[in-house]
C-alpha cells in the first residue's frame, strides 16, 4: 500500500481537530530540541509495531525532519500489519516553511 503524503496544513487542520495521532520518528534528542505540539515520539531507530499506541478512532500520521523517515516508517509498520498510511510529507522542514508554529 502505498504511503500518502499530507501537507503541513493538512496535518495541522487534523491535528488541532482531534482526527488524528501524530507520531514523530525522529531521536529523543531531536524530539526534545523541536516538536509538534500534540505529537508524540517513537523513534524509527527502535520502532516496533507493538510500541504503536491505540490510536482510539483516530488516523494515524507519522513525520520526521523531512519526509524520508516517516515514509520508511509507514512501509515498516504496513509490513508488520499496521494501517499505518500517511505521513507528513516534508517533515518538520515543510511544517516550519509553511509557517506553522513548533515548541521547544
């Protein structure tokens, strides 16, 4: 299945409406540097399809810093059986060139 690339403001519109669970695969250090507010983190570098929380109704969406990580996440979780199909396409990078705000 092939990975679906969401804009910045897509993820953004979702996110503040409550319609999805963000999940950044980038390291803690990166993570805890700069964020999404309302994401949370499971680094790609230790991912396994068990640590992916429920995500209660919700879809759910994966970034990194610039899009490749997240869209390799997504093909593993798929593989491992997880509806697990979008991603910020872009990352953090494309989140920050649109305009929208982070949290450090």
């Amino acid at each position: 299945m092939p990975v679906i690339d969401l804009s910045p403001q897509t993820v953004a519109e979702a996110l503040q409406a409550g319609d999805i669970l963000l999940i950044d695969v980038r390291e803690p250090y990166e993570f805890e540097a700069e964020r999404i507010k309302g994401a949370i983190s499971l680094p790609l570098s230790a991912i396994d399809p068990a640590a992916v929380p429920a995500a209660e109704g919700k879809i759910i969406v994966l970034s990194c810093a610039g899009g490749v990580r997240s869209a390799r996440a997504a093909e593993y979780l798929q593989a491992a059986g997880l509806d697990v199909q979008r991603h910020l396409a872009g990352g953090l990078y494309a989140w920050k060139l649109a305009g929208l705000p982070t949290e450090r």
